[in-house]
C-alpha cells in the first residue's frame, strides 16, 4: 500500500459472547463511554454500540460492537451476531469456573459454524477480584494458545487492560488485512 501514509476509515465487526454476568457489557460500556456501572442491566438478547479509535498513520477504526446476551434462551440467537464478525471476543469471569467452561464452549461453537478467518480473543475478566480467582491465569493462557487466541486479563471495574484489548495484536492484524 505505497507510503503507508493514505487515510483509511475501516469498519470492524466484533462480537462478544460469554456467560451471563462476566462483565462483557461493562466492557463495552468502559471502552465506548469510559465509564463503569455496577448498578448495570441484564443484556437482553443483543446490543449494539460502536467506537471509533485512530491508529498512528490517520487510519481510523470503528468497532461495529454487538454485546450478545449469554442467556441460554438466547444461545440459538448468537449466530446471527458472529456471522460475518471479523472478531470474537469471548470473555469469562476468573471468579467463576463455570463461566471459563461456557468460553470453552463458545470456541467450540466458533470454531464449528464461525467464519474460518475469525480472529479469536479470549478475555478473563473482573481481573480486580483478584483474592476471589478461581481461574488460574495460566489455563487462561493454555487454552488460548491451544486454539490459536489472542489472550488478555481485564478489569471493567478498574479499566485495566481495556484499551488494550480492544487495540490488541490480533485485532491489529485484522485491520492490516481490511
Ligand atoms: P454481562 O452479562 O456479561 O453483560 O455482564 P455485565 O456487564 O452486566 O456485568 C455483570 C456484573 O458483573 C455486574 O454486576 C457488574 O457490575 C459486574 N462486573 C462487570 N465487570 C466487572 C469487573 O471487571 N470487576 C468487577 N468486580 N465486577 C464487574
Ligand atoms: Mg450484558
């Protein structure tokens, strides 16, 4: 692409899928409005926000942003959310093995109906409940690697991580290819 130096406005669809109550809402809710509400409501069905972020070299990047619910009786929903997403983030909560179980079943899911390019990013959040984790970070890392993720620890709460995730190699390496 020549110089490097032309403006680009790209669009990136992303999609974040978990159980119910790891945080993905505040999450999105941190990176969009930068705020985090502990008195936040139970996603119904989907929801949808978008962020737009600059890049160094005047290429801008708007996140297109669906926040699915992880309701069981929304599970049959979800595929209309991750098709056609350039991204998955799949997010469990480090207090709660049950929910990193629900991630591992959405990365099955993903990797059986998703599109083949999807770049995948495996997100433990409530990082801060640090003294209540039940989730190794280490079988955070394990699992990631072994499924070919990009994998990150977060805080909605404290904000730690956030940016990052959002701004993370994987997704780099998905605008580089737009
Ligand atoms: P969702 O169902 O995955 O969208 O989860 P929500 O975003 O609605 O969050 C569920 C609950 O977890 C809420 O009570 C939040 O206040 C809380 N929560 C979300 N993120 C964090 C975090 O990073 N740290 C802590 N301590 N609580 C969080
Ligand atoms: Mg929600």
């Amino acid at each position: 692409s020549g110089g490097g130096h032309d403006a680009k406005n790209l669009r990136v669809k992303l999609v974040l899928l978990g159980d119910s109550g790891v945080g993905k809402s505040c999450i999105v809710l941190r990176f969009v409005r930068g705020q985090f509400d502990p008195t936040s409501k139970v996603t119904v069905g989907a929801s949808f926000l978008s962020q737009t972020i600059a890049l160094q070299d005047s290429t801008t990047v708007k996140f297109e942003i669906w926040d699915t619910a992880g309701q069981e009786r929304y599970a049959s929903l979800a595929p209309l959310y991750y098709r056609g997403a350039a991204v998955a983030v799949v997010v469990y909560d480090i207090t709660s093995p049950e929910s990193f179980n629900k991630a591992q079943y959405w990365v099955k899911e993903l990797q059986k109906h998703g599109s083949s390019d999807i770049v995948m990013a495996l997100v433990g959040n409530k990082a801060d409940l640090n003294e209540q984790r039940k989730v190794p970070v280490q079988d955070g890392i394990d699992y990631a690697e072994k499924n070919g993720m990009f994998f990150i620890e977060t805080s909605a709460k404290t904000a730690d991580n956030i940016n990052e995730l959002f701004e993370c190699h994987a997704i780099s390496d998905v605008v580089s290819v737009l």
